[in-house]
C-alpha cells in the first residue's frame, strides 16, 4: 500500500508534457515505418498514418 505520508510514495498522477509529446512521436515514427514497409512510399498517407498511431490530425 501507498503511504501518502512519505515523499516519492505516490506515483505521478498524469504524465508530462514532454512524456506524453515523446510517445506521440514514437507511435508516430513507428506507424510511418510500417506503413512504408507495407504500403511503400506511394501507398503511404498521412490518414493512414495517422490512424496507426492511433492520433488525430490536429490543426
């Protein structure tokens, strides 16, 4: 059991910034190889991407 007296006892209750921005990028990284080594460069989009990471587009 956690003991919320003692500092360091509680894990983070979300992730950083920098966290979340690092694995968003390697999801990314990640589904782009796929879909080149699947698709190859012309069958590659960035919906299917995308939609591999598992992201939306964004603005």
């Amino acid at each position: 059991m956690l003991d919320p007296g003692v500092p360091g006892s509680r894990p983070p209750l979300r992730r950083t910034q920098a966290e979340r921005r690092a694995a968003t990028q390697a999801a990314l990284v990640g589904a782009t190889v796929g879909c080149l080594v699947e698709l190859g460069h012309a069958g590659t989009t960035t919906q299917e991407v995308q939609r591999r990471a598992g992201v939306s587009r964004g603005r």
